[in-house]
C-alpha cells in the first residue's frame, strides 16, 4: 500500500512526465533506485548512443549499411540495412546463448561447401498504428531471415530471426520489380553477393563467444521463402488465390470459379488433365519443376516486347505467372541459388487459422449446428469450462464465440479469430464434436462431428511434426481423407485457394523433415508496431526504426532465457522466509533454494503453477496438477535440480482423445524433467478431463 504522503508525490512525477505507460515508469523507477542512472539523458544523447551501437564494426563492415535498390524511373534509391552477416558476429559477441545454438546445429547438421545449410526467408507487409485508417503511411515491408538448421523449437523463439530491413510500403511501390524487386536485391547484395561475400561458395567466419568454442564456418544456399500466400506470389509472381492459375507449384491446378464463370475454354487430355482447385486427388496434380518455371519466364520475356498490352495480359493470365522485370526470378546474379520449384513454402498457420480451412470449416460446422437447434451459445458455454495452460495466456479464443463475435462472424461467413485462438480452440472444439455430435443417432449430425475431428487429427498431426514423429506418408493421407470428407459434406463451392495449400504440406514436411511457421514472426511484429507507432515523422522512419529494432534485438539476447535447452526453473528467485523454512524441513538446512511459478521441462516445452499435466512416474503415465516448482544446489554440488510439488490424480478412465482423473489429496515431489507437457482440461465433481493433444 502506498502510504498517504506518498501519494501526492507520485501523482506529480506522473504529471510532469511525458505520457508513457505504468510498467515502462515503474521499471525505470526500480532501475533508477537500484542501479542510478546514466549522466547523460538528453534525447540527443539516446540517439547517439543507439547510432553508435548500429555502427559496430564487425569483419563484414558495420552492423548497419546502406545499399542502393532500382527505382521503376531509372534512378535509384538508399535504403539502410541490418547487414546480416555484421549481425551474426555482433549476436555471438553478446550472447553466449546464441553462440550455443550455432554449435549445436552445427553438431547435428554438418556444414561444408558440398552440403551447405538452407537460408529461410521471410516477409509481410506490417501495418502499424490504426489499420481502420484512410491511409497508412507508415504501412511496411519487413524481411527477416534466419538458418533452417536451427530446428523448428529454436525457431519459434522470435529472436531466432534476425530483421533486414523495413521499408515502406510507398517506397516499395517505387520500386522496380517491387517486392520481388526488393527481395531479389536483398539476396543479391547482402547474402549471395558475388563481388563481395557469397555464403554459398566462400561462405563466412563466425567468431563465437569464448564459452562456445572458436570460430565456424557457414556455407549456406537459400532454403526456401517462408510468407502467407500474398507475400509469396508478389514475390515470385505466380498470380496467386485471385489468378485462373493459382499455384506456384502446381501446373495444371484453375481456380474453380474462373472455371465456371469465365468465357475461357480450357482443354484437359491424357498428358495434361486439367483439375480445379478444389482436387483432393494429389496423384492428379502435375508439379511445376525449376524448368517449367524457367521456361514460362523466358516465353514471357520474349513476349513483351512483341505483343500488345492486352495480348501479353491475357497470356500471363493464362501461364498463372507474371513478369517482374528486375524481380526474384530473373536476376542473373542468383540463378546460381534460385530453385523456385522447392523454394516456394506454403504457411500453414496462415493456411489453416488466418482466414484459413479451420475459419472456413467452423463457420460452416457452426451454421449446421444451428440448423440443428445448437446455438453458439451452447458451444460458448461449453468452452467455459476448460482451462488452457499458462503459456497460452488469454489467447484460449473462448470469447470468439461470444454472441456479439458470433453475430460478426456469421456476417462475414468467416469465422473471426485469430490465429493463436483458432489454434487453442481447435481441440476442445474437437472434443465437443465428439462428446455431443459423433456419438448422435442422427447420422447427418454425426457426419458434421467426424468431419470435424478429421481437421482437428491434421492440425495435430502437423503440430507433431515439430517432434519428428509424423511419417510425410501419413500426412498426406490424413490431408487427403479430411479434404475429401469437407468437400463431400459442404460442397466445393466452400473450398478455398487455401483447402489446395494444404495438399503441399506432406512434401514439405518430407523435403525439410520439419514445417516451419510463421507464429513467431508474427509475435515479432509486435515489437515493429510498438516502436513505429512512437515515430511519426516520416523523413527518417525507416532508418529510425530499423536502428531501434536492432539494439532492441541485441539487447534480448542478452537475456539469458533464450535458447536454452536444459531443465531448470524460469526466473528464479530466493524463496519467502515461510517457503524457505517448509524447503529446509524438507530438504536440510545445508542447500541453496530458488523458487519460480515456471519450470522448463525439455527443450520445448515450460510448465507454470496450476497447470495440470502428465508426469512419468517410474515408467507409468500419471497426471496431476504443479503446485510450486523449486530448485536445490545441494550442498557440496556445482548445479542445481529443479524439481515440482504436484498434486496427484488417479486416472477413472480413457479413451481416445481424453482421460478422466479423480483428485486425491496426495501429492508428491517429482523431478521437474519427469513432466512430459502441461495438458487442457476442465474439472466438474472432482472429475478432472484431460485432452490427449499430441499425436
């Protein structure tokens, strides 16, 4: 509580200060009090300093540079940039962290001239302040990029991915090939830059930090681009969900509606059947190769010139690709790494939940329900009762369908929510359809329950596929009978550019033993939006903010918690004088103790108090819920053991998908790597269920 002659005191320190919210004062007050502050405050003086920071220089030049990208006039334009390979020296200089995981991805995943590493791009155009408003000037491109061998744990650490420019979208207008414009000359001048350093023949030297090792070696060729279906076809201009010709990687893939709507005649035979979009036959599709793009490039090329302006429209309409001049595919200087045909990568999350088949699928599922006498609302009631793991935070999607969401969303036949909500729901939703439709003697009501465990059991499996255990085989069949199911039940009609997607996933996954995707980048975004929406003139924005994004980076990496992959607990802390009195009955008087509400349990995954789990119990699978989590350097020991107080169930019952478990008062004290994940469920009458979400 705040004492009574504080209170004024407080009041005029707010007042006097430029507005900045409550936590950001009161981390400055607490470093203030504990560590003082620098003598220089000036806001020129903070500019300096970050200038300073971005002017490090490194084997490869300074952290920042500055390049030159065509202009559609003749001319050209500066933008600056975060020279990628600068980074990687300066992020293994700060962090010790960072510098580990280069060396354990260069342990498992050898790195030579003749097997080099896969360089992941990545971009989206990001809006920051209102995205309601008329014009949005400060609307920009961010690219992004990082290594595939880090692994798809480490990638979904946001700062895994290291930023190399951000420029505005009216900027990006200017420019001659536009997106693919920019991209291709970020790849050809940064990356793969013959006249300076080209990582896929010289490669680069990477000193680490001393704990770590030396200096490595990294050859790397680009991987693959990794966007939502916008981005991609901008950049390698395939013309995209709103083209006659939608897939990049497909030939012989029309949208369906063109199909039906259009005067065009498009003739199938034997060597070249003509499918729309809505196929679920993968056997059907005739993949495109990097010759077949190439040889579409080079027709449109030598068409340009010849044809008229309508000609040459209805030709690229018709081939599905546009002609960037300047662009990522016809650039000389990479055609040495440019394999488009395997290089193209497919978002799932964008696929399934931004606007994707689960929006698609629920609004359906939720429109037959209500034919049904099944309102939203029973559903929302339904979804009350379940309880989400602390890592999930408020992202649980439950208000989705509350009943002024559910009113916008039957508006829109688009079900609204956002992706980590979508991704929540998913499998409670899965277990509602099984509880309340599968088992219905209706057996149109139970066809709408089965469908609807189909999509929950192919989002499952490719979330598994970041553990290795999902067979490609395997996924393609599941993506096939779900497909399949959906068109059967709703109609082709409701299938989407994105339904298509999907059939892409089985061959990603075989090629890359993984599928990446874009959830980190997108929480990266946040950090963009904060700091863009405090810039407002525009004459420097971009430099402003990229300089911003970088010492912001560089200044997270220093935190600890990054990157690591042992078990211990998360932010520890000296236990409260009671806490410490219950651990030294416990435990003996003779160890150190710390206490924190989260606990890291492998190299993926933290639990936090209250979370109910599975635990490993001397080779048997039990479950209960963490009650604290504690570690002990016993007396004598180098390191400390984390360990959780759980409070244990006795399973009642299972089936597939879920386990029914009685609380018994007991509890025990289990090393915390014995926790196999934190689980979703719900408790009525001393019952706890427990969903089974892995696969």
């Amino acid at each position: 509580m705040v004492k009574a002659g504080q209170v004024q005191e407080i009041t005029e320190l707010r007042t006097r200060l430029p507005y900045i919210s409550q936590s950001a004062l009161s981390a400055l007050l607490k470093i203030a009090r504990d560590e003082g502050l620098p003598e220089h405050v000036h806001r020129d003086n903070l500019r300096a300093a970050r200038d300073a920071q971005c002017l490090e220089n490194t084997r490869y030049g300074t952290l920042h540079q500055h390049i030159d990208v065509d202009l559609l006039d003749g001319t050209s334009m500066t933008i600056e940039v975060q020279h990628p390979f600068a980074m990687l020296c300066v992020a293994c200089k700060t962090s010790k962290q960072f510098s580990m995981l280069l060396v354990r991805a260069m342990q498992k995943n050898s790195c030579t001239p003749a097997k080099p590493w896969k360089l992941l791009f990545y971009n989206d155009e990001v809006t920051p302040g209102d995205p309601l408003a008329h014009f949005h000037s400060r609307k920009s491109e961010l690219c992004y990029w990082t290594f595939i061998e880090f692994g798809v744990h480490a990638l979904s650490d946001e700062l895994a991915w290291f930023e190399v420019c951000a420029v505005r979208s009216t900027k990006r207008k200017k420019m001659l090939g536009g997106l693919s414009g920019l991209v291709a000359t970020l790849l050809k001048l940064l990356f793969f830059n013959s006249a300076a350093v080209d990582m896929s023949m010289a490669g680069i030297c990477i000193d680490l930090r001393p704990e770590a090792g030396g200096t490595i070696h990294i050859w790397a060729v680009l991987g693959a681009i990794l966007s939502d279906e916008s981005a991609l076809h901008s950049i390698y201009g395939f013309k995209g969900a709103s083209g006659l010709k939608p897939c990049g990687l497909c030939c012989n893939v029309f949208n369906r509606k063109y199909l039906l709507t259009t005067h065009r005649t498009v003739k199938s035979s034997e060597a070249f059947p003509v499918v729309d979009h809505t196929c679920t036959d993968k056997s059907k599709l005739i993949p495109h190769t990097d010759s077949t793009i190439k040889c579409i490039m080079e027709r449109l090329h030598d068409a340009k010139d010849h044809s008229s302006v309508a000609a040459f429209n209805e030709l690229q309409t018709t081939l599905g690709w546009t002609l960037a001049i300047g662009g990522l595919l016809l650039v000389p200087e990479l055609s040495h790494v440019m394999t488009p045909a395997s290089q193209i990568f497919y978002d799932w999350m964008h696929t399934f939940f931004q606007g994707g088949i689960f929006n698609v699928h629920v609004i359906e599922f939720v429109k037959e329900l209500k034919a049904l006498r099944i309102n939203p609302s029973t559903i929302y009631e339904y979804l009350k009762l379940w309880h989400w793991p602390d890592w999930v935070g408020s992202n649980t999607g439950v208000e989705a369908f509350s009943a002024s969401r559910m009113k916008s969303s039957l508006k829109a036949d688009m079900f609204k929510a956002q992706a980590s909500e979508g991704r929540s729901l998913c499998p409670v939703l899965a277990k509602f359809a099984m509880s309340a439709l599968v088992t219905s003697a209706n057996p149109h009501v139970a066809k709408h329950g089965t469908c609807f465990l189909l999509l929950a059991d192919l989002v499952g499996l490719i979330e598994a596929s970041s553990r290795r255990i999902v067979n490609p085989d395997k996924l393609h069949e599941a993506t096939h009978v779900y497909l399949q199911s959906f068109k059967d039940l709703y109609g082709p009609q409701r299938m989407t550019f994105k339904f298509h997607m999907s059939v892409h996933f089985a061959d990603f996954l075989a090629r890359w033993d993984m599928l990446p995707n874009c959830t980190s980048t997108e929480r990266k975004h946040k950090k963009f939006r904060k700091r863009a929406n405090q810039i407002t003139v525009l004459k420097h924005f971009d430099n402003s903010l990229m300089r911003e994004l970088t010492v912001q980076h560089l200044s997270d990496l220093c935190v600890t918690d990054h990157f690591v992959e042992n078990v211990g607990l998360v932010h520890g802390s000296p236990p409260t004088k009671s806490m410490l009195r219950l651990l030294q009955q416990s435990f003996g008087e003779c160890h150190i103790f710390q206490t924190s509400r989260k606990v890291r349990i492998n190299h993926r995954e933290k639990v936090a108090r209250g979370d109910v789990v599975f635990f490993q119990d001397n080779g048997v699978t039990r479950a209960g819920s963490v009650r604290f989590n504690v570690s002990v350097q016993w007396f004598g020991s180098q390191g400390a053991e984390a360990l959780s107080l759980v409070d244990v169930f006795q399973q009642a019952a299972a089936t597939k998908g879920f386990s029914q478990w009685k609380t018994t008062g007991a509890s025990m004290c289990l090393p915390s790597a014995s926790i196999c994940r934190a689980c979703v469920w719900s408790e009525s009458v001393g019952v706890v269920t427990i969903l089974h979400t892995d696969t």
